[in-house]
C-alpha cells in the first residue's frame, strides 16, 4: 500500500510546512533536507513521516521555529553548540560545520549540543566530513525507550553512533547504527505485520524476556546491542551511555531517563537537569595524520578485502556500512520515495491544515 | 588450583623479564606496571598470563627491546607515533601521554600509533586521561579471530574500545569491551572446563553456528558483537571495523586480515600493507567543554540514577561501567593476585631461562 513521490515533490512540501511554522527560508530548507535524506537512504522511519511529529513539538512550544544558534564555550578543538530549542534538523549541521571548521585548524574538531531536539538520522551528519577529506562522527541521545542490562527501567534511547570515513575510488564507508539490538522503527514494522519480534529485541514490563512487538506499549523496554548478559548486553549498555554522556553531560543537556520524549504528547520529565537534548560530532582531518591519497588507497584495499571474503553459504557477500543506504539513494532519487498510507494521510492533514498545496 | 602472590613480587619478576630481554629501566618498569593491570582489574587473560608470550615475540625479533618512539606526523590536536616495534606495553602510555599533552593545549588530543605490538589492557591507557580531569579513549586492532557479518574467513580482531569517564565523589565510569560478543579468555575458560559456548559467541569453519569453544583451533571464528544479522552483528562488525581504520589506517599499521598474530609461532602474513599492529588514543579536556565541576555534579547525578534503577527479580543492582574492575584491584592489591597452576609453571620456566629469582 504505497504511493510514490519525487523527492522534489516531498523536499518542497516539507520545506513549506517549515516555513508555515515560522523557520527562515534557509533553515526550513535545511531541515527538509535533512529530514528527506532519511528518506532517501531507506531509513523511512526517520524521514518525512516524522514531519508532523516535529510540527506537534512546535505547536507545544517545544520547538523554537527562529533559534539564534551560539557558541557558548570553546578551545581550539573543541565548541558547546545552545541550539536554542531549535529543531535539530538544523541545528546539527551547523554545529557539524563547526567541528569542521575546528578540524582545517586544529586537525580535529568536537562539538557538543545542549538544548537541541532530534536530528533525523545521524549519518547524514557525518558524511558532512567526507567531502573535506574527513573522518566525520555524529551521535546523539534520544526518548529513554531502554532499559540498562539488570534494569526494568528505561533509562537510555537507542543512541545512534554514525561514522563516515572517505575512501578512493570505492564509496566512503558510512556506519549508522542505533546501539540496541533493534532499532525502534524495525519494532514497528514487526506491529504492523502482527508479527514476533526475535529473541533478545525487548523485555516487559518485569525485565523478563519477551517477543511481543508491542512491549514498548506496556511498560516494556528495548534491550542494549547484545539482548541478555550472557550475549555481551553490557557492552550495548556501555555504548548507549558513552553516547549519553558525550551528547548531554559535555553540553549540559538533559541525560538518561531526563531526555525529552520526541512525542509531543508524553509529558516532560520531572526534575529536568539539563536543557533539551544533546548531540556530540566529531570531524578529523585526514591530513591531520597522514597524506589522504595513502589513507584512501589503504582505505580501497580494506573494502576490497572485506567485499571479496569467503561467505557463508547462502549469504551473498560481506557488506560494507554504507552500501546499501547508497543503493537505496541511487533507486530513489531516480524512481521516487514510497510512503505507506497512513504517512500520505498524515501528510494530506498537514496539507489542510496549513494551507500548503500537497504533491 | 589457584597459587596467590602479591602484586609488588609479580611486578618485580616481571620487570626482571622485561630487563633481562633489554629493555630500559624505565621501560622495563611501565612495560611491567602496564601488564600488571590486567592482573589487578581481574582481566586474567591479558596479565602477567601473556609475559612469556611477549618474550616469545623477542625472540623471533617482533619485538623491539630497545626502541626509540617518534612523532612522525603532527597537527595541534592529533599526532602519529611511530613506535619503532617496541612492547605496545610501553608505546601505549607513551601515546597516551602525548594525546594527553595536545588536550592541554588544544582541548582534545588524538594519537594514532604504528608499528606498535600487543598493549595489554585498553582501560588504563585511558584511564590515564583521569587525574588531568580529561575523557581518555584508547582501542587496538588485534590478530584477526572474528568473522564479519556473512563471512566465513577472520578478517578483525577482538578490537577493543575502552572509554574512561571523570566523576567526581563517585568512581570513574570506565567501559572497556571487546567489539565481540565474548573476549577471547571467556573461550578459554570454558575449554578448561570443556564446556560449551552460548549460541552466538563462535562460528565453525563453515560460517555454520556453533557453541564449540575450541572452534577457533578448528578454523572457527570469534563473531562481532550481536552474534547474528537478527541479533545485529552487523553492528559488532562496524564498531570492530572502525577501531581497525583509526588504529591502523590513520596510522599506517596493519589491518583486517593482515594484522601480525600475537602467537610468536603463528607465520606472518604475506603482503602486509602496513607496519606492525595499530592503536588509537583519545583525550577530551572536560574544561575544553564547560567546567570540570559542573562536569562531575552531572557524572554524579547520572551514575546514581542508574545504580538506583528499578531491577530484574534476582539480578541485584545495574552495574556502572568500571564498578567491578575497580573492587577487584582494591582486593587484589591487599589479598594478593591467584594464578593458575600452568601460568605459574609458564612463569617459573621464565625464571630458570632467564636466570631471574621467581617471586
């Protein structure tokens, strides 16, 4: 049940709906930008069919539509981003630019963000580097939706980790990867299908085991990169709080279970210790630490390696991060986006009310 | 079969080694403090276990006695160290020290090494990061043992990432995690006690599953983190495949399947595209950010939140990342450290070689 549109199609009306709510020319631009390259790497979740949840945090005033973004702290290498409330569509590639900046003088550049909100999806981000001969990183924190190995309590969001890094004449290498087993979006899929999830995806309410999709619902929680203890969960509950602390506790964000829920109707949190939520990037020039022309050579024999290992049966060959986002982009920019038709309806409503001409 | 003996004779015997094979005395004292470490943080595996392992590496000439450590490479921030094949034992705090000195400086320091062996542990290389109020990030690549996702051949290391974090009346948050489901020594143990792996943990030759915990000497593999695509490996495999490019292509080192084993009688690669095995270094002045105090009010604050989660029926308490590395050194420190019976033969085999008093 899926319609297609052009990505043009889609990047003007999101960027109307910016408009309507009040953002200026380049930041709405912006933030359809960002917000369709979900879209157009396949990670539909995060794409245009968040649209309407992003205009439900600016209508109750969550989202600041004009931020004044600023630099309130900074080093050579380093920079604090006040997103100012605004929408971390824009305020991510700005302070991404930021740390590519620090990087052209100080061979590196690190930036955390307090008083954001979500991002989109955090490789768009880091490829930002790729372009200027860096290696570029993006992380952010997210809705406590996770529960910390031992714990019943969600405490952690699926704190995404991106990591870009040029190559030569193979594709850059573009990990993207939310630090639980299972990214909230699969969960949803699963939902609507009626179907299981795999073992070690989630837990209820009590921490027991479970395969029901729609654990999130009832009090349960998803589970740390690994499931269960004995599968190395610790070392996914590890790399969501590395996450948490760089994104909010380096800015002054809030952090754990204090994170500001990306739905507009979930109440905020008691107690808040910080200002919205928090991202960290990182860019580091590659000339930082040796000529880019031998990195990108090593760079190409590394893929290569890997793309022509022995596989097991069955399973076609080894991928590498990034591939198939960029096959996906390559079809879609071509053959057009198909979004399911709840998302159109909702669209269709937006279209109404704001009085933007839809497609 | 456990014989005890305090910290302060293991050390001494060990330096005596290191000593013996030439190295300086300084040299020879942090080469022995380093690999004490594992020792007393209980990380058995990576102790004074491998001491004999290393001197193998002296003599077919792998190892270095007596290098001369160089930046061959520098920018304000970042830094390449040529470590001239000495002990990664040694090169490690050297590098370490120098990423240390550029965050003073340009707020964060990022040190890649080449030419480098085996450092031991990577949590006190970045814990050294600590007591200048600094993050301290350390990884290694490592003799490859781990299948990527699919792949039937053993293309990574165990490739560990350790990050330690400053708090202030509470420990240090200190993660410091093999990129696989399960290290290497967890293998071993469970041979000892011939029994079998959890599922996900190893692979056969085949690629087929396995719970074998000798598949490694039959050809098997380690596998990444997640164990399975269902159970996301593929994140395991990306997180193991970044800490191999910072390590060793930044740097010019090693990588994937071409890096030197640790086995002195394993044969060494053919065609090796780089100088020995690799490492990556990291330091964050937490004041390059916002003020050291504010800091650890928050790691404070963040650190008893999740000691005081709501937990499973029957799984105590949630675990802060270093909590139980750091009881087990204050124990060890005061009771003594207990080696098996064939590491104490290994040891005393050193002692008749070497001419040097055992403990």
């Amino acid at each position: 049940m899926e319609e297609i549109f052009s990505y043009n199609a889609l990047f003007n009306f999101s960027k109307d709906i910016f408009l309507k709510i009040g953002c200026p020319d380049a930041d709405a631009g912006l933030a359809a930008k960002t917000l369709l390259s979900a879209d157009l790497r396949g990670v539909d979740s995060h794409g245009v069919a968040r649209l309407s949840g992003y205009v439900r945090l600016w209508e109750v005033k969550r989202v600041n539509a004009t931020p004044v973004l600023k630099i309130i702290h900074e080093s050579p290498s380093t920079a604090v981003v006040d997103a100012d409330a605004g929408l971390g569509l824009v305020s991510a590639p700005f302070a991404m630019q930021v740390a590519i900046d620090k990087a052209k003088s100080a061979g590196t550049g690190w930036v955390s963000v307090q008083n954001s909100n979500h991002f989109g999806i955090a490789g768009i981000h880091a490829m930002m580097a790729l372009e200027n001969d860096m290696i570029g990183i993006a992380m952010t924190n997210a809705s406590p939706l996770v529960a910390p190995t031992f714990s019943t309590e969600r405490l952690l969001g699926t704190n995404p980790i991106a990591v870009a890094i040029p190559a030569g004449d193979e594709p850059a290498f573009v990990a993207d990867f939310a630090t639980t087993t299972a990214a909230n979006g699969k969960l949803e899929i699963l939902q609507r299908k009626n179907k299981p999830t795999p073992e070690g995806w989630v837990q209820a309410k009590d921490g027991s085991p479970s395969t029901d999709a729609a654990e999130l619902k009832q009090g349960g929680a998803l589970l740390p990169l690994g499931g269960d203890r004995e599968h190395g969960s610790h070392k996914g509950y590890m790399l969501g709080s590395i996450v948490d602390i760089f994104s909010a506790i380096l800015s002054g964000a809030n952090y754990g279970p204090w994170v500001p829920p990306f739905p507009a109707y979930v109440a905020m949190p008691e107690n808040m210790p910080g200002k919205g939520i928090g991202h960290f990037f990182g860019a580091m020039r590659i000339d930082a630490f040796r000529t880019a022309e031998s990195f990108k050579k090593d760079m190409d024999q590394w893929i290569r390696r890997f793309k022509n290992a022995e596989t097991v049966a069955g399973k076609g060959r080894v991928i590498i991060p990034g591939e198939p986002e960029a096959e996906i982009e390559k079809n879609r920019r071509t053959n057009g986006i198909g979004l399911l038709s709840s998302v159109v309806e909702d669209l269709r409503s937006l279209s109404e009310k704001f009085e933007v001409p839809f497609c």
